[in-house]
C-alpha cells in the first residue's frame, strides 16, 4: 500500500482521474471495495487500483510501456483550479446570459477609485477628499436617472471587452480546453 504522491482531478468530462508517481489515470470503472483507473496512456498494463476514498493505492500498475509526465501533473492541476473558480463564481453561465461578469458592480467601482485615486498609500485627508469628490459624483449620477435619464453606457472597451468574451465563452462546447483558456486569458487579469 502507498499513500504518496495521489492527487485527485476531475477531467473536462467530470471524470474522476489522479496522478500517481508522475503518470496520469482515468477512472474506467469501480465496485465497492476499489476503483481501478487506467493510464491515460492506454497502454495495456498501466492500471492501478485505488480505495473507495481514492487516498491509497491498493494495487500499483505493474509497468507502463512509456515515460512518466510529472511535467503535465501541474497543468492538470491549474486546469482544476480555474474549473472550481469558474464554478464558484458561475462567471460562465453570467457570460452566456450577458450579465456582469462579476457579483457586483462594487468590484468595478473599487478597481476605478483605486486608479482614480492613484496613490499607493494616500493620507487621510485626500483620501477623504477623494471620497467626497467621488461621493458627489454618484450623486450626480443618481439625481440624473432619477429624472429618467439613461444610466451611462459602459466605456467602449469594455463594451468590446464584453463582447469578446462572449463569444469564447459561447464557442466553449466547439475549442479545445486549452485554447479556451488561453483564449480567456488574453482577456482577462485575474
Ligand atoms: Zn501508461
């Protein structure tokens, strides 16, 4: 029995997979007292058997007729992370909807006040000026939809911003895991 070096993963189709010593498995098929997982490689002798928990293994593979990949194990991690963090923050399904990508307009508020003050560490007193000037001008803003003006439209690059982003996610079924990110990526600053 060997407890080191299991890490879990979910594949792109929500498959159960795991690293072991550098080479990855797919979960192929399982009963109540063990899961057997397959090389991702295929190959014929590259199984192990794992307990119901997948924390141990309970029967290593006996050989794999190729070289281990430590270097995707990384990757395969990443890949998990932003799964959960797209997950968590349900970014995708609010793409698709069109809605703010974000949970609250706050976020958007934050990152514009924080340039638009643009000191790293201001003093109190032009900070609080800042707050003032920055409180008046919602008002503003405020007063004026109230008399039924439309709110102001988001800033062109954003709008451009949105729209891409739209499109990715919206091609997510038809690219490859990979390019999608990457493609996200280039949109985005985490
Ligand atoms: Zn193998």
């Amino acid at each position: 029995m060997n407890t080191h070096t299991i890490k879990n993963f979910t594949s792109e189709k929500g498959k159960a997979m795991l690293s072991y010593e550098g080479y990855i498995y797919t979960l192929e098929r399982k009963n109540d007292v063990k899961l057997i997982f397959r090389c991702q490689n295929r190959d014929y002798k590259g199984r192990c058997h794992t307990n119901p928990t997948m924390d141990v293994i309970v029967s290593a593979p006996t050989e794999h007729c190729h070289a281990s990949k430590p270097d995707l194990v990384p990757i395969l991690e990443f890949k998990n992370k932003i799964k959960s963090r797209a997950a968590e923050t349900n970014v995708y399904d609010r793409a698709v909807a069109n809605l703010p990508r974000s949970k609250n307009a706050i976020e958007g508020w934050h990152n514009a006040f924080a340039k638009r003050v643009a000191i790293v560490h201001p003093t109190i007193t032009k900070l609080t000026e800042k707050i003032r000037r920055e409180q008046s001008k919602f008002e503003v803003d405020i007063a004026q939809i109230r008399q039924g003006q439309e709110p102001k439209p988001k800033k062109l690059k954003y709008r451009k911003l949105d729209e891409r982003i739209k499109r990715l996610v919206d091609d997510y079924g038809n690219v490859d895991l990979g390019d999608y990110l990457k493609g996200l990526a280039v949109n985005m600053s985490l």
